[in-house]
C-alpha cells in the first residue's frame, strides 16, 4: 500500500499541518524539513498530485499546443521553454494538432480538462476562437510566432519583425541586381505569411519596383510544399533569378528541386533561405539565411508566462514581444550584372 502523509506523521512525530505546509511548498524549521525528507525517501512517499491541485488550484502544468511536432523550428522553441519552465517547476503537456483546427480546438478542451496553469499555442485557428473557454477559465496565454488580432489585449505574443526579416532578404537580393525575385510562403491566413509577404513587397518599394504576382507561391510550411512551389517557379515562362523561402522545410523541399532540375546554387539561380539548422551544413554549407533567435523566442515565451502566473487576474498584464531577426550572407546570392 502506498505510505500517506499519516505515515510521515507517525515516523517523523510532526502534525500533519505541518508536513503538508512542507509538502506543498512551504517553509518550515530546517530540521523539521530534514525529518520529512528523509521520511519520504524511507516511505517512498508519492504526493497526490491531484489532490494537491484541488487545494492549491495549481498542477504545476503547462499546455503546449503547435500546428506539427516535425516543424524544427517549433521543436527548438519548445526545448527552450520547457527547460526554462522545468527550473520553475513546471511540467509541459505538448499538443500536435498537425495544422488541423478541430484537432488544435479539441487540444485546448483537453488541457482545460487537465487543470494546466497557463497555455502556450501557436494558432492554426485564425479567429482564435479555440482559446475562448480557456480565456473564460482564467488561463494566462502566450501566443508564439503569431498575433490575434481579435485577441488584442487578452493574450500575450512572442514575434519576431517578420516584416524586417523579409525586407532585408529581398532588399540585399535587388541590390545585387536582381529584379525577379520568386518568394514561397506559408499558409497565406497566417499572420507570419502575411507579414513576410509585406515585407518583400516594401523591398521592392524601396526601389521603386514591383513584382510578378506570379512569383509570390504559397504553401504549407513543409518540405514537400517547399518543392511543390520550387517546382512551380522554374516551370514559368520567365523564373525567376533568385528564390526567397520562408521557412526551413520549405528550404529544404526548395533545394531538392533544384538539384532535381540540375541547376546549380548560386550559378544558374540564387537562393536565401530561413533558419540555419545542421542539415543545412550538409547540403549547402555557406547558405545565405534569414536566422530568427529560435533561443530568445523560446526563452521569452517561457518567462512572459511565468510573469504572468506570478501576477494575480487583476495584475497580469499582456504584452507583444517583439524579437529582430538577422540576415546570415553566404555564398547562395550571385551578382547580376
């Protein structure tokens, strides 16, 4: 039978106010702590969790809902933050709703069901609507990469400038002479899409130009939609010079479609991709890059929300925190005369 905190009480000779204002993390007389621990370890007690959340109405929990597990971005955001919230204490539930709304709808449901502390989401739902019950329920939030609009005010976000990011590719590629720049997006609904598109268009204001509409592809976000649209571009009467990809997986689906038409980087078409990740190395190893700080971002997430929790209802206070993104040159952009 598992030991109970009347089994410490017996060994250790304590109340049992005592040992369970030790137990959910109060202070006590430093030899009244040595006493319980050592009990613990003796008993091999195990706390009731559960029970400890309905007395302390806190699980200790933390809800992470991203669009796909595969995405490395994501995945190195969340080891960031998870670390950081580990270090509070804090255990992280991650939900993969695979880009799928009723998934990312039914994820939030689960967590609230789970009595998580605060929620991490990067939105596939663009009304955000998903997040309403868990709004009602009091549950601090943080937006990762991406803003509801409809949300202004309730809910906090770590971003990065996408618009400066995409502004200082396409701007170094038209100073090197080109002037048609293909650009492969994401989703065109997601806030990062539509802020990376406004970006490319503002370069190509500065110039006093404007693009083929035909140039600007959107896709997915993955490897395979990366290549699609690659495939696309190269097939136009006229293709472009250069190619602008939004995201790594879609560099790399981009890059084997290149290999795969037999055209080489930068001699027959140039190519500035987003976010250096090892296998870059491998296939491209001085390749031009929009580097977003996937460190920082994992970071201020992690710490927005604990300020958050910190704070009572009346106290917490929402905020938009947003992060630079730097251009990496390489050897991917070549000179047009």
């Amino acid at each position: 039978m598992a030991a109970t905190m009347k089994d410490i009480a017996k060994m250790t000779g304590l109340g049992l106010a005592t040992i369970s204002k030790y137990l959910n993390g109060g202070k006590v007389r430093p030899k009244n702590q040595k006493l319980i621990d050592d009990a613990v370890r003796e008993l091999r007690f195990v706390p009731n969790e559960f029970a400890r959340s309905l007395k302390t109405r806190q699980s200790r929990t933390i809800g992470v809902v991203i669009p796909e597990l595969g995405n490395q971005f994501i995945t190195s955001i969340i080891t960031t933050m998870e670390d950081l919230l580990r270090q509070h204490d804090y255990a992280v539930i991650v939900c993969d709703c695979r880009t799928d709304a009723k998934r990312e709808k039914d994820a939030v449901s689960f967590l609230i069901h789970k009595r998580v502390d605060g929620l991490i989401n990067m939105p596939t739902d663009t009304s955000g609507e998903h997040l309403r019950p868990a709004l009602d329920a009091g549950i601090p939030i943080v937006l990762v990469d991406r803003i509801l609009k409809s949300f202004s005010g309730k809910v906090s976000a770590v971003v990065v400038d996408n618009v400066d990011a995409a502004e200082k590719a396409v701007r170094h590629l038209l100073e090197e002479g080109h002037q048609d720049i293909g650009l492969i997006l994401g989703n065109e609904r997601i806030y990062t899409t539509q802020k990376r598109r406004e970006g490319y268009l503002n370069a190509y204001e500065e110039f006093h130009a404007s693009p083929r509409e035909e140039l600007i592809r959107f896709s997915d976000y993955t490897m395979e939609g990366g290549y699609r649209q690659m495939k696309a571009l190269l097939k136009l009467p006229a293709p472009p010079t250069a190619v602008f990809v939004t995201n790594y997986e879609m560099t790399l689906g981009a890059m084997i479609a290149l290999n795969e038409a037999g055209l080489t980087v930068p001699d027959d078409i140039s190519l500035i991709g987003f976010d250096k990740l090892d296998l870059f190395g491998a296939m491209f190893p001085n390749l031009t890059l929009v580097k977003q700080p996937q460190n920082a971002i994992g970071e201020c997430v992690a710490r927005q929300l604990l300020h958050m929790l910190s704070k009572t209802s009346e106290q917490s206070h929402c905020q938009i925190i947003t992060l630079s993104a730097q251009l990496q040159e390489g050897s991917s952009v070549k000179k047009r005369n």
